[in-house]
C-alpha cells in the first residue's frame, strides 16, 4: 500500500512516525493529513538511505535546493559539493536539475552522496538524451517520457516534477491572451513545441492514470509542475496560469483516487500585492495541497541579488501558507550557480521559511527568537552565532568590543544600548 491507502485505512506507518518525531507532533496529525491530502510524506520506497520529509499544513515551511549540469557546464564533481553545501546549509530537499553529460549517471552520483530527498524533472533525461541521439526534441515518444519516469523511480527519486497542466486549452489561453514572456518554463517550452509539432495532447495529461502507476509503484511523490507560470510580473495570474491550475486541481482528485500524493507548483514572478491571493487560490483550486512555490519574485529588475527578491517574496507566500519553497540564488537569469551561489541561496531562503513559520505560529519557531534575544541581553556571544542561520557568516562577522570590554561590538562600543541599560539599572 502507498502512504496515502494506509493512511485511508487508519494506519501509521513508519515514515509518518518518523516525520511526526522530526515536527514535534503527534503521528496521528501526519495520518491524517495524508488522508485529505493536505500534507505529503516524501520518500521513494527504494531510497531506505534517507530520512523521509513531510510537507504541508501545519508543519515548519521546508526548502528545496536546486542543482545540476548544463550542455555549458558538466563538472559532476562540482554538484556534488553543492549538494554538500546545501545540506550543510539547512535544505530539505535537492532537485537535479541536469541537462548536460549523462543525466541518469549524475541522478545516481547525487542519489548516492546527499542525504536528504531528491527530486527530478524526468522530461529533462529526454531531451538530453534527444539532443545527444542528434534528434529534435519534437521526435520524443511518449514511450521515451514515460520509460524516462520509469527510471527516475527505479534510481530511487523520492519526488518528481511533471508538467501536466500544459495542454492544448492551457496554452491556448496564453496565445489568446499574450504575454510580455510566453512560456519561460523548460519543460513546459518543451511540450508546448511537442503537441504543435506532433498535433497531439500533452501524454502526461492524456494518459495521467499510467503516470499514477508508475508513482505508486515507487511511493514518488507528484509535483505538478506550473509549466505556465508567469517568467516576469506583467504576465502573473492571466488566464493561461489560471487555467493550468484549474487542470491540476481537478488531476489532484485524480490522483489520490490512485492512492498517489499530491503537491503542487506555484509561480515564479509575482507582484507583491497578488502572492496572497495566489495561494489562496491554489488552496482553493487544488483542494489543499501542499503548494511549493519558485520564489516568488515580487520584482525582475534585480539580476544579482534575485536571492533577495526571491526571500522577499517566499516569506510573504509562506506565510500566506506555501509549504515548500524552492530557493533562487544571486545567478538567476544570468549564469549556473556557483558553490557560493548555491550557499547565498539556501540561507535567504532559509530565512524565508523561519519568518513564514513564526508567522504560521509552528511550534518552536518564535522560541528561538525569544532565545536569541536572552543571548543579546547577556551578552552570549557563541550562543548567538550558534543558535543564528548561518553561524559560519555571524562568526566571521563578530567583532567584539574592547572597549566595552566585550559587552557590545565594535558597532556601538561604550554606548550600547543594552548595556547603558544595564548600568541604568544597577544604579537604581
């Protein structure tokens, strides 16, 4: 049985227990989240070497860390190391994002270092594996997409992104429509050209219920990609990004009929004003599955600093109850990320999910700001670099004062405030 029937039948399993000791909450609340399906337990039944995560309502906001080749940059052993900094950094989640070198090789390698849950995006193997064949991308079977989905799930990948709201209605309403940037997702770029191309629907949403049985087979969460979301704010929330999600909230019902769980994708560019509304529509649409989120990104004009604009956006939309958000680092739009791209990344989105859980009210989120503000009180100088995001950066940073004789930094000095107010009191 997946997760979901066990659930259904009123039985805990392993993984739930395991993720209820991760939350600090009872097992029970995992069980029955999984049943309305307003939380996923993620974890592929052939990757026994991970701990599994759970997602969604009522549990601490998690991220995911991008990574992978291109057909510019194929150095595996660079990967690797971002995948050792993402965890070291606080991920949840590694996405492989690989479309350069052989693909199913680099899935493996980074299966086999990280700890942590993998997800792919199978239609990217395909297109590599075209491109290498000399073949174009419009000569893709759908026996090669689902043969690629097949081995995703075979090599143990716990979560994967398939873009199954692409079809020819939803596009049609961006064509209809028109947009500043048409389609900016990869995958959804790929099938759009494949059904104009071939004149046919989209294979992943035509025949969905054989997608079902290769998810359940391996217990691989689906993550309905948002193939249509918006690539810069002028085009957030027309009618060809609606209308996407129109389709996966009604594939949703679908697949938990299957016994398959559910998340779902979210844009992408968004101005501040709509995140809100945004993810309350996709709770809405999709009957309260868990939504992950790319950013969002309230402003396109900050290539450079889009971890920043992407922080700013993922607090908002966490708050507003996005459960998953995928970081986005200072090399968006410009460059694969470096190793300190991919660190600059995690932490603001890290800080994101922290301010998205004290507002959420999840249990032991404000205590740890209550915590750090005793530290700053007394002056507890390891305490504060050890209970911060990053202790490495707040280490580095720390100057203490000499001639406050430690009771502040090189900031204030004698006149910090917290120690004048010290003094105040012991006159008094």
């Amino acid at each position: 049985m997946t997760q979901l029937e066990m659930a259904r039948k009123g039985e805990i399993s392993e993984e739930m227990e395991i993720c209820a000791r991760q939350e600090g909450v009872p097992p029970e609340f995992i069980r029955e989240g999984v049943e309305e399906g307003t939380l996923v337990v993620v974890r592929n039944n052939r990757h026994d070497a991970v701990m599994p995560v759970a997602i969604g309502t009522g549990l601490k906001t998690k991220i995911n860390v991008n990574i992978g080749t291109s057909g510019d940059h194929v150095d595996v052993a660079l990967e690797l190391e971002k995948v050792r900094i993402a965890e070291t950094a606080g991920s949840d989640a590694i996405m492989d994002l690989s479309t350069g070198g052989d693909v199913g090789m680099i899935r493996r390698a980074i299966i086999k270092k990280t700890s942590l849950i993998v997800g792919t995006v199978p239609i990217y193997q395909v297109a590599t594996k075209m491109l290498g064949s000399k073949k174009a991308i419009v000569e893709m079977t759908e026996e090669d997409l689902f043969d690629a989905i097949e081995e995703n799930g075979k090599d143990g990948v716990d979560f994967i992104t398939v873009h199954c709201g692409v079809t020819q209605r939803s596009v049609g309403c961006i064509h209809e429509e028109g947009r500043v940037l048409g389609i900016v997702s990869r995958g959804g770029s790929i099938l759009e050209r494949w059904m104009r191309y071939n004149e046919k629907e989209n294979p992943l949403y035509e025949r969905f219920d054989r997608l079902c049985e290769i998810a359940a087979r391996y217990e691989m969460v689906l993550s309905l990609g948002d193939g249509l979301r918006p690539g810069c704010i002028a085009d957030a929330t027309d009618r060809g990004q609606v209308q996407e999600l129109i389709l996966l909230g009604e594939l949703t019902k679908k697949a938990r009929d299957c016994g398959v769980q559910i998340m779902i994708e979210g844009p992408g560019h968004v101005p501040i004003r709509d995140i809100e509304a945004n993810i309350r529509l996709q709770k809405s649409l999709c009957h309260g599955a868990p939504f992950y989120v790319l950013g969002p990104l309230p402003t396109d004009i900050a290539p450079g600093y889009d971890h920043i604009t992407a922080a700013i956006g993922g607090a908002i939309a966490g708050s507003a109850g996005a459960d998953f958000l995928c970081y986005v680092t200072p090399a968006e739009h410009l460059r694969l990320p470096t190793l300190e791209d991919v660190k600059e990344g995690t932490i603001a989105s890290k800080i994101a999910a922290h301010i998205a859980d004290i507002a959420k009210g999840v249990p032991g989120a404000r205590e740890k700001d209550l915590r750090m503000a005793q530290y700053r009180k007394d002056f507890d100088w390891d305490g504060q670099v050890e209970l911060s995001i990053d202790p490495e950066k707040a280490r580095a940073f720390l100057e203490k004062s000499e001639s406050a004789k430690e009771e502040g930094c090189t900031m204030c000095g004698e006149f910090c405030a917290i120690k004048l107010g010290k003094k105040e009191n012991l006159s008094d």
